[in-house]
C-alpha cells in the first residue's frame, strides 16, 4: 500500500515586504516539495485576522485560516526575533488556533533574528505548540543576523532573488522542510513501560 502524499503547510509570521522569514520558509517548502509533499505558503500579510476576541462568533478570514492548518499533515511556524520572543502576528494567528487544528500534527520551528539570539523564541514556540498537542520536530532552525546571511542571487534557484550565504545553513533549513514530509504521519508513542518492582 502506497503511502499518501503528505500535506505541509508553512505559516510566515512577519508582516515585512522583504521578510528574510518568508524567503528561509520558501526554501523549507521547495525542499519538502522535491521530498514528495504539496506544499502551501500562509503568508499571514494576506489575510483579514482581527486581533483574537474569545467573544466573537467568527472574525475575518478565521475560518479559511483554521482550515489550511487542519488539514495540513505537517507545518512549518515561521517568526522573525521580536523582544526574545516570536512577533505579534504569529501570537495572533496561533491564538486562533487549538486542539482542533494542532493536535498530533507534525510542526516545524524557524526563527531570524536581526542579532545574534534566537533561542528563547524557538523554545516559547515549542512551549505553545506542545500546549495545543502538536508534535514538535526535534529539528529547528534560527538564523542569526539574518540580513547578512542571504546574498543576491540571479540564479533560476534563488527563492526571492536571494541565496543563501553558507551552504550548511540552506542545508538546515531544507532539512526540515525534508523531515516535515518524512515525519508527516507520525505516531508518536509517548508511553513508557514501567520497570518491574523488585521489592
């Protein structure tokens, strides 16, 4: 029985026109691609997503955004480094979404930051996705300097006009747009067998 052809979905949380996280996204997604997935691009730019009122009965573009994040089998969180933490945008976008859209779905982290910290927002990411019972891939990128790290490219593979400045890095981020797609269908078995008392 020939395995289904995995879904990703990666979700751009910045809001700016040359977005070093969309352009490092867009490189994941080719890689998960020519690894066999359909791939889908939610640039958060273009959609109605009011600020999140509990309160409200539906708000913008809430449901077509819920849906792609439903069902997708696997996504990709991409943030620019705000204050330590992952920007405005994507926090409005996650609050959004629960159980229903997260739950055993693959997620893939990525984080640029304009200096040289990324860590605490990769890591309240993870928190957030465990908290709606995603599947969080061991696997994360964060792009220090982000700025520096693409030069311009005139090459038909240069996403954006941009490549990548070292070859390792573009080697991590299609890594995991590589294992979005492996590791799409994922069942985790988070059950641990209990040792035998001895007493």
């Amino acid at each position: 029985m020939s395995r289904p052809t995995p879904t990703v979905l990666a979700v751009s949380g910045s809001l700016r026109d040359e977005s070093y996280t969309r352009t490092a996204l867009q490189y994941a997604l080719r890689a998960a691609a020519e690894a066999g997935a359909e791939t889908t691009l939610l640039d958060l730019r273009e959609y109605d997503l009011p600020l999140y009122d509990p309160d409200a009965d539906e708000q913008g573009d809430e449901q077509e955004v819920k849906a792609l994040v439903r069902e997708a089998d696997a996504v990709a969180l991409g943030t620019p480094v705000y204050h330590g933490s992952y920007s405005g945008t994507l926090k409005n976008f996650h609050d959004y979404c629960g159980w229903d859209e997260y739950e055993d779905t693959t997620v893939g982290l990525l984080a640029t930051a304009g200096g040289g910290s990324y860590g605490s927002t990769l890591d309240h990411l993870r928190i957030t996705v465990r908290g709606v019972h995603g599947w969080v891939l061991p696997h994360q990128v964060g792009i220090r300097n982000a700025s520096s790290r693409f030069v311009e490219g005139d090459k038909p593979e240069a996403i954006d006009g941009r490549q990548f400045e070292e070859p390792k890095l573009q080697e991590r981020v299609e890594k995991l747009g590589r294992m979005l797609t492996e590791y799409a269908f994922i069942e985790p078995d988070v059950s641990s067998p209990r040792s035998e008392s001895t007493e």
